[in-house]
C-alpha cells in the first residue's frame, strides 16, 4: 500500500484545496452544520497532515472558509493553486 505522500506529493502546508463534504473523516456528520449536504464542495487551506497508522500524510487538517477545521484523506484533495513554485525539498 503506498502512503498519501507518494499518491499526492504535490499537496503542502498552505495549499488551497477543494474537496467534497462526504469526503470528510472528521468531525463525524452529525456535527458538521446541517446547511452543508454531502454533494457540497467545500475550499479551504491545508494548515497540517495527519497519519493513519504506520503510513504517513494519509489525512490533511483543513481550514475552510466557515472557520471549521475539518479532516479529510489527502487522496480525495483537488490542489487548487496549481500556478504555485513546486516546493522542492
């Protein structure tokens, strides 16, 4: 099985990304706001990564515009900022 950083290298810290609400890991649904339906598409910003066991980077924390940080797996990401400078480490 291969971790999120080698499906999706491209997504960092900082980037803006698009993502369905159905696709989000956490917070459960019952808490997200009742407004939001799981077809939804939410925009926001990856302010950090989380494992999931031994593999690596497999959720990104989000902010999104209605000041909720939410978990999401990176591999359900869509890089929005696509112009940017590849960050080469």
């Amino acid at each position: 099985m291969r971790s999120a950083s080698e499906v999706d290298p491209l997504i960092h810290e900082g980037d803006t990304v698009r993502f369905q609400v159905e696709d989000i890991f956490l917070p459960a649904a019952d808490d997200l706001p009742k407004s939001l339906t799981p077809a939804d598409q939410l925009e926001g910003t990856v302010v950090n990564f989380s494992d999931s066991g031994l593999l690596p980077r497999v959720f990104a924390v989000v902010d999104v515009i209605a000041r909720l940080s939410v978990v999401v797996p990176v591999e359900k990401l869509q890089l929005q900022n696509l112009g940017r400078t590849p960050n080469i480490l």
